[in-house]
C-alpha cells in the first residue's frame, strides 16, 4: 500500500510548501465555504435528478447542458469540488447540429479538465450501460470513476471517495509529521504484537481503511466529515493497533521465558496482603 504515502506533500516542517490562493474569477458566486459542484448533463430529468442529490450531499451546483458551455463554466468558475460529466453530452447545443454524435464529447470534457488540472475530481455518468467494464473510455481516463447506477447509494460513495482522496493528496508537512509520530509511538506499544510491521504500515492502512470506508462500512473507516481529517486518522491508527494486538494474543504463540515470567507475574499478584 506504499502508494498512498507518495500523494503526501513531504516537504520538510521547517519549510513548509506555499500554496497561493487562486484569485476568483469574476462570474464567482458560490459561497468560498460551501462545497461546490459542476453537473454537465443534455438529459433535463437526469439533469434534475444529480443536481438534487448533490444538493442533498451539501454541494452547491453549477450546471451546463453541453461540453462548450461545461468546459467555459470550469474555466470561469473553478475551483470545484467535483465534476460530473454525461458520458454522452453532445458537444454543443444549436438548429443543425447533431446533439448525440460524437458520443466521446464527455470523455472530451474530462481529459481537457484534466489537462487543466490533473487533482480534479471527475465523475463520469453512463446510466446507459450496465457495468463499468462495457463502458468505452480511453486509457487517460481510465481512473475516473463512473456512475452507472441511477441510486442515490453509488453518488454518494464516489463523492465520499473523492473527498477522502483530496484530503489525503492535501495532507501538509506537519501534520504528517504529527501522524507520524503518533503511529510511531502506537508501534512502540505494540512490541512483537507489530510482528515487524512499522509506523508507515501503520499510517498506510489507516489511509487505506479511509478509503475503503467510503465504500464498504464493515471492513473500511467511515470518515465523518464533523471531524478534522487528521483526528479521524489518528482514531483509525488506534483502532488498527487494537486489532493487530488482538490478533496476535489470539493466534500468536509465546516464548518459554516470556511465559514463565508472565506465571510468576500471576502468583505475585495472587498472594494477599
């Protein structure tokens, strides 16, 4: 799971990396502390129906009806915090045009929003299909998520997703370095119950177990979004480092000296005083 640490800023506490704050474009209006949302979608019921569920999720929402008009919106009115394209927006609206062909303009949008800003977070909706593997899409957009079910339940987990990787690839210098620390300290604890496991195994599945949350409740760790980021990760690693000691008590067996120590330990505290 190394890779999850490499989308980390690991520059050093001592200087910390300056991130300036874009200025906003003109046509901004989008409260700065609201989450925000652009849904680029023809169809006028599907239209209706993502920008009521996004609405429902706290995302206040942009909406255009084809790519032109989506990728000016972008240009205009970014940064969001999602993007949601149609699989088969037509390129633009107007009499003579075919609105359905080509069928690639959403894939279009999304690599030219990606080419302007490779951390977006893009959802890609193909209602028409019945499973992602039939959905034809180019390599460079592979890695985007698609939502190919009309239920509230699969939205709601890519957006979860989406947040959860933005906070992990937006991690600062010292607050890893206090994560760090922590689990170090949590690994120390744990003694042979680490079973040669460290700190940044400790730290990966933390983060692991984040994103899988958004997903899979049983096996993952729900982010909730009342908490700071960098709490819930250091209830994650406590929780994680629980579960590795009580794993090893059940399944492990112990050394004779570390058992006979342990027995005298026992009769000590037996006799009375």
């Amino acid at each position: 799971m190394g890779y999850l640490l490499s989308f980390i800023d690991t520059t050093p506490p001592c200087q910390p990396p300056e991130r300036p704050e874009p200025p906003l474009p003109p046509t901004q209006s989008i409260n700065a502390s609201q989450k925000s949302a652009l849904l680029v979608e023809n169809d006028e019921s599907l239209s209706n129906f993502l920008r009521r569920c996004l609405k429902d999720e706290g995302y206040a929402v942009r909406t255009a009806s084809n790519s032109e008009e989506g990728l000016r919106l972008y240009r205009d009115c970014a940064p969001f915090n999602v993007v949601v394209i149609d699989y088969c927006v037509p390129q633009r609206n107007g009499v003579g045009i075919n609105c359905y062909a080509p069928q690639t303009q959403g894939m279009e949008l999304a690599m030219a929003i990606r080419d302007i800003d490779p951390s977006q977070g893009i959802i890609i909706a193909a209602f028409d299909y019945r499973s992602a593997g039939e959905v034809p899409r180019p390599a460079e957009v592979m890695h985007i998520p698609l939502l190919i079910d009309t239920g509230r339940g699969q939205l709601r987990s890519l957006l979860e997703k989406i947040e959860v990787d933005r906070a992990i690839k937006t991690l600062t210098s010292s607050e890893l370095l206090r994560l760090q620390q922590f689990a170090k300290f949590r690994v120390r604890g744990l003694g042979r119950a680490a079973r040669g496991r460290n700190w940044e195994d400790l730290l990966e599945e933390a983060l692991y177990r984040t994103l899988v949350g958004a997903e899979d409740a049983a096996t993952g760790r729900h982010w909730n979004k009342k908490v700071p980021f960098g709490q819930h990760l250091r209830w994650a690693i406590s929780s994680i480092a629980n579960v590795w000691k009580r794993q090893f008590k059940e399944k492990s067996t112990y050394l004779a000296s570390e058992l006979l120590i342990w027995g005298i330990r026992s009769k000590v505290n037996a006799i009375p005083f």
